[in-house]
C-alpha cells in the first residue's frame, strides 16, 4: 500500500472533539498506588487497603477532582481562556486549582478561612493564585463559599466550579479512583468488602461508593467524621476539631447519607497519633485525614472479620501539615484505638 493510498481525514462516522486543555497534564493526575497494610491489632494479625494519593500533580486526591470539573467545564463552554477560577477551600482543592490555574493560564482567586494550616495557604500563593483569608467573624467556612459565590454574580469572567455542589465532583471518583481500585485489587486477588473515606466534600465516598456497588452490590460505603465534631450525624456544626479537609461546618448538597451505609468516626488526638505512626513505622508521608480513614477502616475490619476486605484513601501528604499538631507530642487517651495497632509491613501495586 502506497501513502497516497490511505485515505486523510476524519472518519464519517465518529465526530471530530477538539482535545481539551487538560489532556497536557492528565498524565500528572490519578494512576496512584493501592496500598496492602498489614498490622495485628490487640495482637492479631490484621490486613487492609488504602489509596496513596500523595502521588498526584499536587500531593492530593482533589487534583481528581479539580482536574475532571475543568475539563467539564472547557468541553460545555463554561469554562474559556482567561477566565479566573474562583473557588472557597479548605486547602487542597485551593491547591489543586492554583496549580491547574497555573498549568493552563488561568488567574486563580482561592477563599480560604484563616485558621488552615500556613502550608496550605503558603502553597496556594506559591502556584500565583490570590488567597482571600476569611476569618470565624467574617462567616468561616459558609463565608468563603458565600464570598466566592459574590464574585461570580458580580464578574462575567469567573469560573466557579462549586465543589460541595457539583455532581462532576462525584463522576470525577466514579470515573478513576473507583476503577483503579477494583483492578488493583484484583491484583492481589481480592475484591471490596467495604470502603470507608473521610467526608469534605463528599465526592470521594460517593463516587468511589457508586462505582464499587454496581460491581460488588453488597459492598458497604462508611462516610468517616471526626468524633469531635460529628456534623453528619447532627446535620450541623457541633464541636471543634483539627482534621482539616473534613467536616466543613456543614453537610454538601452531593452528600446522599441515603446512600451510604452508617458513619463513621475518629477522635482527631487518634489520627494525629496514627498519621505520625504511619509515617515513622512505614514510611507513609501522609496527613491527619490519612491517619482517622486508617482508624476507620481498622474498625470496619473488626467487625466485618479478619478476611475482609477493607479499602480506604490516604488523601494528602504530611508536608500541608509540618506547622500543625501532627508535628507535636500528642497525648494519648484511653478510648484511642492507635495503641492497640501494630503496624507491620506494606505491598504496594499500581
């Protein structure tokens, strides 16, 4: 066959798509290692499986996230150079926006209350974005989200893309986190008994929980909270805790308890404790909400049997959390599961 022969130009029957800006650095994004860790608890010998997203663009599971709602939003015309991403955040999904922001040329404006932590926001400025602390006075949590909201009814050249709102948060896990996981799994020749994630937005437990039940219908999805501050289980803002990225104040609309099965909970003293062990004991370099998803998936363990199979997220990276209590002495008190723990060894698979 002679070059001349082959015919150029699309074929008639599959519609041209103009690739998306974000197909550059998609490589950047997901692919991410799951995790065998095997421990004894109280002695026993004890085994569970967790997402080590530290190996995302930004060191975070909402690059996922962040990624998949711009694409959504270039593909439906929502989303056009130049505009200004806008968005109220608890730290890494400001984290995910500025560096994406910066990646595809687009100013990034971030409001984030003030008590996160001063990595966080330091690692926001760094990728160019404009960080707007908002302080408990001026609203907290809810007066990020109401100032970022301000902005896109008052500026035509916004993009806002509502994390707590918008179901492409869900797609987005559905999508990849949920699928990565079933074949790593199947790696190791098992297949999910229930997976358990901390709720911040709610879009890793409910796209991941969507995807792991239509292929194990029986699969059971736990949210997670911190038992300081059990805001799912009240439905409102009770109590103060220190794990951030969780338990925002309040319940996102893409949260669907109906959905899910019971709640979860660790005490934050708990996780800090765990997270630093995690760390010291195996070389994990990962944050608070790592260390309270661990202690929720050691309880699922305990009651569903040594043989099940347990699968959670470690979100984020320790680095976001070098100025917090994660870095200090933390007291241990006796209803804490982290002394019963025996951390072992781990296998990880891609």
């Amino acid at each position: 066959m002679t070059l001349s022969s082959t015919k150029a130009g699309p074929s008639p029957h599959r519609p041209v798509t103009e690739p998306s800006p974000i197909d550059a650095i998609s490589a950047l994004i997901g692919g991410t290692p799951l995790v065998e860790i095997r421990y004894r608890f109280d002695g026993r010998s004890r085994r569970l499986y967790a997402k080590y997203e530290i190996e995302n663009m930004t060191g975070s599971i909402k690059d996922r996230m962040a990624a998949y709602i711009l694409r959504r939003g270039y593909a439906d015309g929502d989303l056009r150079p130049g505009m200004t991403i806008v968005e109220a955040s608890s730290g890494n999904t400001g984290i995910s926006f500025a560096a994406l922001g910066s990646a595809l040329s687009h100013p990034v404006r971030i409001y984030i209350p003030d008590w996160m932590s001063r990595e966080r926001i330091e690692l926001i400025r760094s990728f160019g974005a404009e960080v707007v602390l908002v302080s408990a006075e001026e609203g907290g949590f809810i007066g990020a989200v109401t100032r970022a909201e301000s902005d896109a009814a008052t500026h035509d050249d916004v993009f806002v893309p509502r994390q707590f709102d918008n179901r492409a948060n869900i797609e987005a896990h559905e999508q990849s986190t949920g699928p990565e996981i079933e074949r790593q799994l199947a790696a190791f020749n098992r297949r999910v008994d229930a997976f358990v994630a901390g709720v911040g937005t709610g879009g890793t437990v409910m796209g991941v929980g969507r995807y792991l039940r239509r292929v194990a219908p029986a699969a059971r999805i736990h949210p997670l909270e911190p038992a300081n501050s059990p805001t799912l289980r009240t439905g409102h803002r009770v109590g103060h805790h220190r794990i951030q990225g969780i338990s925002d104040e309040f319940i996102p609309s893409i949260v669907d308890l109906d959905e899910l099965d019971e709640t979860l909970d660790a005490w934050d003293g708990d996780a800090i404790l765990m997270a630093q062990y995690l760390c010291r004991q195996l070389g994990l370099a990962v944050g608070i909400s790592s260390g309270a998803n661990f202690l929720g998936a050691v309880q699922l363990v305990e009651e569903l049997g040594p043989e099940a199979t347990v699968v959670t997220i470690f979100p984020d990276s320790n680095k976001k959390y070098l100025s917090t209590a994660l870095c200090h002495d933390e007291p241990v008190q006796p209803s804490y599961l982290r002394p019963r723990i025996e951390l072992e060894r781990i296998h990880a698979v891609r």
